[in-house]
C-alpha cells in the first residue's frame, strides 16, 4: 500500500517543490517586527495548504504573538494520535552580502534548493504535510490520527508557546509529538536524536558616560563601557574554556566511559568538520571531543557584541555604551532561570566602577532526553531504514528546540524526533538550503513511521 | 589700532556667523568616503574666503589624499611670519538619533553654534580668518606675515600632511606656528596648552568558522572569534587599569611631585566634570588624578567593538568574525610606531587556536611639548589675558594633533596653542557646538596677539 503514496509522491514533486518555494519567499523572520505583517502570510498560506491536503478543522489560533496553525485528520479510531510539530518562522536573513541568491527568492542548484528557511523550518515541515496529503489523496485514510500545530515564533524561543499549549492542552492531546526540525549526521547516514540541549539567551547593556566623548580629552578618566564588557566578558571562561560562573556545571552530568564509547561509534570525521569550517583547528573546553563539546556539553557563546564606532576608518571615542547578546546552552538538569540568573549575578560582581550595567534573558528552554529504547524511536529506527536504506545511528543534538520540552511536560507524551536536515545546510546562516533529495527520502521515512506506528497499538 | 579691529569684527559678527553656518553645512567627513566631493566643496569655499579676506598666493594643493589650502600675507619686512594651521575636515556625525537638530544644518540657541565641527575645527579656525581679515580690512596690513596651511585629513590622522609639508617645507617656511583647534580649561578660564598626547590607532580584526555557525549544533566545538576577541582584550589591562603590553609604559615621564603640584593647581571640578559626564564616578589608572589621567598619562581605549548579530532580538550564532578599533594615547617619549608593534606582539601571543588575527595601524603621531617659558607662549599669555580678561593657566592637552610634532621638525619652529574651544563642546561626539561668545573674545585674543608677535620681535 504504501507503494501508491511514494508513486503519488514522485507524480506531484515538481509542485511541492514550487509551493515550497512560495512558502519561502514569505520572509518571516520573527525576531524582526518589520515582518509582522509576514508572519501572518505565511500562517494563512499554510492553513489553506492544509486544507487542501485534505486536513479538518484548519485554524489559525492567536496567541499574544504570532498566530499558531492548527488542522487535524481524527478518523483513525483506536489508533494513537500524533501531534505534529513545526514552525513557518524562520532566522534574520542578515548578513545579507555574504548570500550568492536572494535569501526570500529560493533556487534550485544541483539538487539544493536555497533560501532562508528551507531546511529551518519549512522544507522538513513540508515533507510532513506532503505525507500527510499522499496519504489522503491516494488512500483517503492515515493508519493514525494527526493533529498538525505549526508556530511561528521558535527562532526567537517561542515565548508564547508554553502558555498556548497549557491552554489548549485538550486540543492538542496526543500520544506522541512528531517533529522534524533538525539535522541527520550526514547525508548517508540517518540518525535518531534523543536529547537536545536546553538554552538560556541574555542581552546585557553597559552604559558609561552620557554620550560618546573625545578619547583623547577624556581617555583615561573615564570608564569604558567597551573596556567593562571586555573584562566582564573574558571573566567568564578560563584558558581551558571552563565556564567560570559560579554553580554553572551544577546538574551537568559527568558523561561516563560508555557515554564516550557511544559518542566514539557515531561515524564523523572531526577533520572533514575542520575542513567544512575553513578553521585551521577545532576548538573547545578540553577533555571532550567535537561530538562531545556540541552536544552533551554546556556551552556559554558570544552570538554579537557591539560599542562605539563601527563605521569606516578610526573614530577616537570613548563610547557612551556597549552589549552583548550571550547565549548558553544546556545539558541534562541545568535549568535556563538558574543559569540566567548565576550569569546575571556573575556580571553583577565582575561589573566595574563607572558604569551601569542592563541584563535581561530573551530566550529560555530546557535540555530534552528521550530513552533511545522507546517503542516510538525503535519505530523511526525502522522507517529510517526503508526511507534511507541505512539504519539510522542514536545521537544527541547541540541544537534547541525549548518548547519539545514544553510538549513533553503538559502533554505527557514522548517526543520523536524525525529529521531530515543536514549539518553542513547552512542553518542560521548564510546560503541556508534543503538537500531535496531528502524530501524523498524523508517523506518515505514517514509514510513508513505512520504505518509502523499505526500498526504497533491500536 | 586694535579699537577699530574690534569694532570691524563686531560689526561684521553677522556675517561672520553666517558664513560659517555656510562652512559646517558642507558635511566635510573625511574618515567616510562617500564624502570625497564635499571635501573638495569646503577647501574650494575656504580658498575662495580666504581670498575676500585679502590674503594672496591662495591655491588648493594636491596631496594623494584631500588637498590643503594655502594662503598667504607677506608684507611685513623684518616681523616674524606665523603659520597658522586648521583643518576643514570634520569627524563623522552618527550616531545620528543622538543629534537634537540634525549635524549638517547649523543653528544658533542660546548663543551656541551648533553642528558637526563646530568647534572641531571650523569655528576656531574661523577666528584665525576673521581676525586676519579685519586687520586687513581696517588697517590694509598686519604686524606679522602669515600663511594659512588648512588640511582636509585631521580627523584621519593627517596621513598625507607630512609628505606635504616635507615637499611644500620652503612655501611653509615660518617662525612659529599658530594652531586653533582645542579646548580650554573652562568657559571663564583661559588656558594655554604646552603638550599633548601621541596617538597609535589599529584596527584588528578576528576571524573564525567561514561563516556565521548555528549556535546549537557547533557552538562549544569551533573557536568563537568574539570570545577571543574579548580574552586578547581581557589580557591588555589589570584591575587597576595599568596597560599589560610589555613594554608599554617605556618613554613615559612619571610625574614628579612639582607635576603633581602644578596639576593641582589648575581650577578643575572633578565633581562637575563627573556630573556633566551623568556618571556614578570617574575611573581610571590608580594613582593619578582626572586631569593627569588624561593629559599626562598613556591610554589604550576600545574606540568600537563589533562581531555577529546585532540586531533586534537574538540570533544565537558563533559569528565567522569580530572586530575593535583601538587607539592609545601617548605622552613624552613614547612613540606611535613602536607601541604599535608591542600592542601587534602581545595580540598575536594572546590569539587563541582556532582564530585568526589580522591588525593594522590607521593613525599615528607622536606627543608634543613646548617650554611654557618660551617668548611665543608669554605673548599668548597677554594675548589671552586682554581678551577673555583673565590670566591663562598652563595645561597639558590629552587630545592629539599629530602634524604639530610634524610641523616643529620639519620647519624647526615653536608651535603655539591658542584654543577657543571648550570641554564641553561635544568634540567627535553628538550635538557638537561652539560658543559663539568665544568667536569675540578669540578673535581680541588672537588681535593682540599679532600685535604681541609683531612688537616683540623684528
């Protein structure tokens, strides 16, 4: 039966791919509100796509940001219910230079299909929403119910979601959440992640004098704000890249022989990385290997820092302010309020005299674990490997997704992870793209995963 | 005879302003080169003012950078010729949000001229030009000779002037040199600056991962080059703000007890100056005062700092690069060059793996001192005492006119220091102005002056 839904899915490629560009080229980037009016576009289009997929009750709900696009296909009785997650959100475009097409004008070269948003989040949703459809249009049924909820604001940590899934926890009610929104290890190899490391995100302002001032006037009797951030700042890692916030580590879990043996027998190349990067080395606290570091590690990382003049030239300037925006990601039971507020007592202390410093957290989420033994991930195993071929290695991801955490939590239900991204597709960065082979692949994965899924309860 | 000087510059106050309004309205930025024509414009206007002032040989000079005006009035026999330096170049404007009225349209409120370069230097250069003017205009002849050098690089660390005054060193040929372009002490307290800090200005520039990286799934595993950043700043001060770039303090005087002594006595708030500041407290090297921290003392200030994502929101990225733009300020013996090479030296030994360093010096001139014994500077001291009615104290300048060390050795002549500027005139910084009382009592300054000059020797 399920060689009807792939020969359907094969048949209407060319279209998905051309209603996957449109879907691109709404530029919704969340973290801007010059794209207020974006967001809603694409939240519209994507509910009349779902509609047409042949979903039911396709809502778009509001939410005291941007809206949430809710549809449902509930006649699979008896059968447990997945609720789908994804978000038309997508990452600021910016640098904007170092882009070689448009980043809202998406193209296809060799087999990529390029533009911002295309492998976060919108071609790996999309390979759901075109299960879904196949389903329906070829069979008319699915061997499970589905329940889609498609947010918009998971770039900027969605700072609405957990008060939207708490009140409509009855409508979302399902037996597992279903999410595609991240990378595989690499192209041939599938991969099932089962952890995901939590965040803590802060913008920290040090203001000085008034306004700019002269350096050579007032230079050398008068704080810094640049100079204090430096110090407070570079306070906070040692030359080992230890993170030297008080309590930071508290709730890491010390990774044990058999977690490095089990982060040995993942297939990666620390090298091809290097490589990939264009860095003459790889770098991090000590005693942990890339894998280690990106994954099961607690890192605190600088994501932009700015004061004074920037322009053209030299401007001798003690600058009137200078920020930060910092960010840290979690591991195990590290929680984001705790870490804000160590590193928010951490700055307090290392402040300097002369100036005022503004700290304030902008994005929160918990570390997120799953037993790689669960019958719903040993189900993906499966689907994994009709999709791909290749049985799929268990991984932990460095990424976030805070609100799996959430999902988890007020709907007690586990979380799978189905990915179908690529390390190396540019995600939060310039020249984004989705390797669209994979949207065979990974659709094929999931017309499996329904089945097994389908058929393994009733 | 200097009655009617004056009652010819009162009487033509109107214009004088007027003109000058003229002046700042051409936004001369020599540091953005977006602005190339407009240098041109203000060293066209300046030539063809200084031609209906009456002065003679007025031509616009070519260097491999902005041109340089010259003119001159060279009929007095046996009186000393002065050359009188200034600069038509102003800093750039931004942060522009900051401005009241906007930089590049002058306006009067509450007598204060208001626009970029108002005081830095249009205005004070302005006084050189009118009071010549009236000399001319009311008497037909000056007590001295003088020729008017007026450069269009200051700003940028005249990279061009010293290879035009090596080149131009006959035309330029004077007995001492008059330069307008500095503040005094206070409105009701005028001074006679006899140093002022060097200056060594770099830009470095950090680069990491061939773009920006996805925080999640490399942060922890790949060299951030803003942290890095901030460990190589981090490295170049200690608690008590001394430089840590070996070698730094070498060629510096330590003030003596006399020093310390003749600082005191300069009539100085540090409680105003903290106030107009809108600061907690002043900061700064332990050990020192305001005034010797920023006049007799070396600094090394972050004039910008930038890397990754700085825009609205948070974007948690491992940027591809980070940068600052840093300047020393430096006294006696140190020199330009030579600190350069010690900051490069200590950058490079504090450039963690994984990162690269890249830096440049993009300002260089070395500090300057005059006896405030010699003859020239006691006629200022006349000079100032018949025109603001107060006798001058002697200071030290923490600002920096690098062609000044230029100007006294290529032409072996003293250099003499006659600011009408104030501190709190907002030089390189938002809603700069100058005070246009100071325009009449610089102008009777500079009269007599002249006259001063022209009687004392022959």
């Amino acid at each position: 039966m399920s060689e009807a839904i792939i020969a359907y899915l094969n048949q209407e490629r060319e279209r998905y791919v051309e209603e996957l560009k449109a879907f691109i080229r709404i530029p919704s980037v969340s973290a801007s509100s010059l794209h207020k009016n974006d967001m809603r576009k694409a939240a519209v289009w994507l509910s009349e796509r779902l509609e047409q997929a042949g979903l039911e009750h396709v809502q778009i709900l509001e939410t005291d940001g941007n809206p949430v696009v809710y549809a449902d296909w509930l006649h699979a009785p008896g059968k447990p219910t997945a609720l789908i997650y994804g978000h038309y959100d997508v990452q600021p475009a910016d640098p904007l230079e170092q882009w070689e097409t448009p980043p809202f004008e998406p193209v296809v070269r060799d087999g990529k299909l390029f533009g911002r948003g295309a492998t976060d989040d919108k071609a790996q949703l999309y390979t759901q929403v075109a299960t879904v459809e196949a389903y329906l249009k070829t069979l008319g049924s699915l061997p499970v119910n589905v329940k889609f909820c498609i947010e918009g604001e998971e770039e900027i940590a969605s700072p609405n979601l957990p008060a939207f899934v708490n009140s409509h926890a009855e409508l979302l009610q399902a037996d597992l959440i279903a999410i595609s929104d991240g990378p595989m290890v690499s192209k041939d190899q599938p991969s099932i992640c089962y952890g995901l490391r939590g965040l803590s995100g802060f913008e920290l302002e040090l203001k000085g004098p008034k306004s700019d001032l002269h350096s050579g006037l007032y230079g050398g009797g008068v704080a810094n704000p640049a100079t204090a951030l430096v110090k407070i700042l570079g306070s906070m890692k040692d030359e080992q890249d230890r993170i030297l916030v008080e309590g930071f580590y508290e709730g890491v879990h010390e990774l044990t022989e058999a977690d490095h043996q089990a982060f040995r027998e993942i297939p990666f190349s620390e090298e091809d990385t290097r490589k990939e990067l264009q860095v003459a080395e790889l770098a991090g606290e000590e005693g942990y290997t890339f894998l280690e570091r990106t994954s099961a590690r607690p890192t605190l990382e600088i994501n932009g820092i700015y004061g004074g003049y920037q322009g053209e030239g030299l401007k001798p300037i003690v600058p009137a302010a200078a920020g930060v925006k910092l960010s840290c990601r979690l591991v195990d039971d590290q929680d984001p309020d705790d870490i804000f507020a160590k590193v928010k007592k951490h700055v307090e202390a290392h402040t300097p005299a002369g100036v005022t410093v503004s700290m304030k957290q902008s994005h929160r989420g918990k570390p997120f674990y799953i037993s790689p033994q669960h019958p719903y991930i040993r189900a993906a195993a499966v689907a994994y490997e009709a999709g791909f071929g290749k049985k799929p290695v268990y991984i932990r991801s460095g990424g976030s997704i805070p609100v799996i955490e959430v999902f988890a939590r007020v709907l007690n239900a586990p979380v799978v992870m189905l990915d179908f991204g690529l390390p190396e597709e540019n995600m939060h960065a310039p020249n984004e793209y989705f390797q669209l082979e994979n949207f065979d692949r990974g659709t094929a994965t999931l017309c499996r995963f329904w089945q097994e899924i389908g058929g393994s309860q009733q």
